[in-house]
C-alpha cells in the first residue's frame, strides 16, 4: 500500500480527523501504520505487549484462551475500534490474542510511552481519545451486565443496539445500515447462546419489523424502536 492510500486511512479515522497537514507530519503517523494478513495473529498470549492498536479497515478477532487449552471468543471488532492495552496500564493480558479475521487489515501501532507523550502534546486528542476509551467500557459494562441478568432475547437486541451504534454514532434516531461481518455461530459465542437459537430470533426480529438482513446487510429501521424492544425507554 502507497503513502498516500495509508495517509487516506489514516485521516478518516475520527481521532485524527481534526489533525492538520503539518501535525500529520510533526507525528509521523504513517511510520506506525501496519498491515496483517487474514488469520494471522497480531499477538498471542503477551508478556508485558505494552502496545495500542487502531484498526483503519478490516477486522479483529480478540479471545483468550480458557484453563483447557481451548480459544474463547470475547468479540469481534472492525475499524474505528481500538484494542490491546488501551487503558494504557501496564500490565500483562495473559492468554489473550488479537487475530486479523476474514480479511487483510490495516492497524496504527502505539507504544504506550510514546503514545502518552503525543496525547499530552496535544489536548484535543486527549480528549476525544478519553471520550472514545469511555465509550470502549461502557459497551463492555453493558455486554456483562446483560449477560448476566438478561434473557437470550435482549442479549441480542442489546448486541444488535452496540453495533448499530458503533456503526454510527447518532444512532438514536433513524435507520442503520451496516455489513453483515458476523455469522450467527459467531454471535452466539459473543452472547453465551446457541447458533440456532441466534437464528430464530433472528427471525422474529424481521418478522417484528425490528431488522433486515441478508448474508451481506443488516438493516435497523429505527434504533430507538429496537432499544425499546429490549426495554430501554
């Protein structure tokens, strides 16, 4: 990929979005674009990684691996997203993995230290970053609390709100369109279900009037109807 294509993804990432041509190149972002091939692993099982990925396209399967040796999905995410150690702790993530999934991607690698210096170079990043990673654990808040107090039902209504959201962020009102990145095997991973049971509701969603999908598209008419379908006024 040219400088001008990497520059290109770069740019339309929302945390850079605000950045001027001469700050562009004062921090030298393109030197820390990187690519993966589909499946293969950006990490497995770190010891001290002390890294921070953006995703600019494609993307990312993130698990770990459970006391039997066995690969546990956690999610899947796609650009716009971030992972690794986006807290900015140090610390180890022992077990975890970060694999390019169904695709080629492109990445923004960080060292932690290096990039704590940028977001205290530059206060507006700082804040959008906070805002972002805010945004980042909330979703994660939102995915145990319904998956330990909610049904199979509002599980998948509430991962079909966060996409949708995640998709576009004034989601609240009107319809969403997105890809259909996820097969229903692996929904149900993400949701402690069962294939069939994702595919049924799926079913009655559409017949609902709450969704329509196909292999490639997932359209939601109205995200606020949705929303109250799981009971969120």
């Amino acid at each position: 990929m040219g400088i001008e294509d990497k520059l290109l993804l770069i740019r339309n990432y929302n945390l850079w979005s605000h950045l001027s041509d001469e700050e562009y190149e004062e921090l030298n972002l393109v030197h820390r674009f990187m690519e993966a091939r589909k499946g293969e692993f950006i990490y497995f099982a770190p010891e001290h990684l002390n890294k921070l990925f953006f995703i600019k396209e494609g993307y990312i399967r993130l698990g770990y691996v459970n006391d039997k040796g066995e690969e546990v999905v956690r999610e899947i995410i796609r650009e716009g997203e971030i992972f690794g150690q986006f807290t900015l702790e140090r610390q180890d993530m022992p077990g975890e993995f970060a694999q390019a999934h169904k695709m080629d991607v492109s990445l923004c690698a960080f060292n932690i230290v290096d990039f704590e210096k940028l977001l205290s170079q530059k206060p507006q990043l700082a804040i959008g970053y906070t805002r972002h990673v805010g945004n980042r654990l909330r979703q994660v808040e939102n995915r145990l609390t319904n998956l330990l107090h909610k049904d199979v039902r509002v599980r998948l209504l509430g991962f079909l709100v966060q996409l949708a959201t995640n998709q576009h962020n004034d989601s609240d009102h009107g319809a969403v369109e997105m890809d259909n990145f996820l097969t229903h095997e692996e929904i149900a991973r993400m949701i402690a279900s069962s294939r069939q049971t994702v595919t049924t509701l799926m079913g009655q969603f559409e017949a609902e009037g709450l969704i329509a999908w196909d292999r490639s598209i997932i359209r939601i008419p109205d995200v606020k109807k949705l929303q109250k379908a799981m009971g969120v006024a």
